[in-house]
C-alpha cells in the first residue's frame, strides 16, 4: 500500500524486512558485509543462516506458488488432508516453537478451505506479484511514507531492524526475544505494543494524519 499510494497512505509497519542493504545505502552495505564475513553479529549471523535454511529446506511452496499456483490449488480444494499437511508445515517451521492446539490448527485449515475464493486465492498472490515484480518492487526507497519495523527472531530472516532504513523514513523500530513469522497471532501483545509505541503521543509517527493527534 505504502508504494502503490504514497500520497494516501501516511505510515505503515512491517514485521519481515527481506532487503539487504545496497549500494543505496553504502555505510549499511558495509556494516552488513563486515559483520557478515567476521561472524561479529549475532542478528545477521542468525538472518544469514535462516535465509540459508529457507533456500534450502524452506522454499519449495513459494517455488509451486510462483509458477503453477492453480495446480497446487486444485489438490488443496479437493483433499483435506493435502491442505493439512502444505499449511501445518508452516505452522510448525514458521514459528517459535508455538504450541498450536488441534482446535487452532483446524480454524486455519477451514478458513482455507471454506472461503469463497477457495485454498489457491493464497497461492495465485505468489505467482501474481513474482511476474508483477512486486518482489523486487518491494525493496524500494520510499521516501514519503514513514516506517516502523519489528523483528521477531524465529522469523524466516529476520535482519536487523536498522535495515528498515532502506525501504524508507524510519521513525520506529522493536526487536524482540520472541516470536516468529505469525508474530500477530503468536505474540499479539508485543505486536500491538509496537503499534502503540509507533503511533502514539510519543511514537515516530504520531500526528501523521493532520488534525487527528488524539486517535491512539
């Protein structure tokens, strides 16, 4: 939303930042690359091995979901098991060690498998933004909208929070002991703590639509 309508869109946050710094930013660069060659940082130390576990153990879905969405979403709808076993993975994987209960594990599944759009509307939103270059859209500079950004350390890469400088202004960041991936759902405290911190009376982006400083 922040790059498709900067002009409306007055602030947002993230929670998964996937851009390494570039040429863009040269003293961020540097500092990665250093760190990442001496072993000197124990975030980009676990960013760097969890990108490394993802590419090689992790990615297979987002292979299928990018290329052939409608093949994987037929088996998804027509086997309830199949659709089970392709989003429990990520359950388990994506988290930090969450204990999902059966009744938790079924609401997702049926959510899926129950909505109108059915269980490949969320493949098609890969292959649609890979061949939209929405991927590598999503790594631009965007310099009027204001950012925040959270890490959770179970994450799929979970790079420093400084790195959110390179998507924009960043006025808010949190990094956290706990969490993963559904970091909303694992651990809504600390996310909607954030919110607060971040758009509050005291937060980075407090004040960001004009005459309504008393909404938080």
């Amino acid at each position: 939303m922040a790059l498709l309508y900067p002009d409306n869109c007055k602030a947002h946050h993230i929670n998964l930042n996937l851009t390494v710094p570039s040429y863009r930013n040269p003293y961020l660069a540097a500092k990665f690359y250093l760190h990442a060659m001496l072993g000197t940082s124990q975030q980009i130390n676990e960013a760097i091995a969890g990108g490394q576990w993802f590419r090689e153990e992790g990615s297979g879905y987002f292979s299928q979901q990018s290329t052939k969405p409608q093949t994987i979403g037929y088996s998804q709808a027509d086997s309830p098991v199949g659709l089970l076993a392709w989003i429990y993975e990520k359950l388990h994987d994506w988290t930090d060690s969450y204990a999902w209960t059966d009744d938790e594990v079924l609401t997702w599944i049926h959510i899926y498998l129950f909505s109108r759009a059915g269980p490949a509307a969320s493949s098609r939103i890969y292959y649609e933004t890979e061949h939209e270059k929405g991927f590598e859209r999503g790594g631009t500079y965007n310099p009027k909208v204001k950012l925040g950004v959270s890490r959770f350390p179970k994450d799929i890469v979970a790079f420093p929070t400084e790195f959110g400088q390179v998507l924009g202004p960043l006025v808010f960041q949190s990094s956290h002991e706990r969490g993963g991936h559904f970091a909303a759902y694992e651990c809504p405290d600390l996310l909607v703590d954030d919110l607060r911190a971040m758009f509050g009376k005291q937060g980075g982006a407090f004040g960001v639509v004009e005459g309504k400083n008393d909404y938080v």
